[in-house]
C-alpha cells in the first residue's frame, strides 16, 4: 500500500470512527426516548440511525478493498483500535436499550394483562349484581 493509499485508508476510518461516534449519540437519545416511552421519537432515532448505518457500510465496501493489501501500518492499526473502542461501546449500549425495551415490553403484557382480568372480574360480577336484584321501580303507586 503507497502512502497516498494509506492516508485515503486513515482517512475513511476517521469517517467512519465519526460516523460511529454519531451512532453512540443517537443510542444514547434513543435509550432516553425508550425510559420516556415515546414511541415516536424512537423511531425517529432509529430511521436517522440506519441512515448513518447505510452510510457506514458504503464505507466498509470501500474500505474492504482499500485495506485488501494492508501492511501492519502504525497508522492503520491505531484507527482500527479506536474504531473498534467504539463498535465495543456502540454494542454495550445497543444490549442496554435492548434490556430496556424488553423490560418495558414486559411492563406493558403485565398492564394487559392486569387490564384483561379487571375486565372479566368486572363483567362477572356486573352479571351477579344485575340477576340478583330483581326489578325495582323508582316511582311507587299510592
């Protein structure tokens, strides 16, 4: 690889650590979005999260043939050790949310849950009460 190779090779990885980076702020809003349950918000993180996503990957084509004859460079090696800091803190927050979601998730089928039986409790005992009262009037006849 002749220098110019690897200054575009450096240069791509910045992109992409930048890129990565960007991902790591939308998670965070993404996590603060899921805590406020606004459902909306979060999928408005999560389209302009694949967006970047989509972005990343046309980096990687590139770089996939870039690096194809990569030398053990100084250069590189460090771009590749802070790049991949970053996917191991983009991956722990990404289980972070997903432990999020899934207890919110499961918040949500308790309340269902709670909701479905409050209804059967009360149309059972909403029949008792009606079969056994009997008719009554609200006027009597003197």
């Amino acid at each position: 690889m002749n220098e110019y190779e690897l200054k575009e090779a450096a240069q791509l990885l910045d992109k992409k650590i930048e890129y990565i980076d960007k991902i790591i702020d939308i998670t965070n809003k993404q996590k603060k979005a899921i805590k406020k349950e606004d459902i909306e918000l979060l999928e408005v993180y999560t389209n302009q999260r694949q967006d970047i996503i989509n972005e990343v990957d046309k980096l990687d084509a590139i770089l996939k043939e870039e690096t194809r004859e990569q030398d053990n460079n100084d250069l590189l090696g460090n771009k590749l050790r802070e790049l991949s800091l970053s996917l191991t803190t983009l991956k722990n927050m990404d289980n972070e949310n997903k432990k999020l979601l899934e207890e919110k998730m499961n918040d949500i089928k308790s309340k269902i849950q709670e909701v479905k039986q409050g209804q059967k409790m009360a149309k059972g005992y909403g029949m008792d009460f009606y079969n056994n009262m009997g008719s009554f009037f609200i006027d009597q006849k003197n």
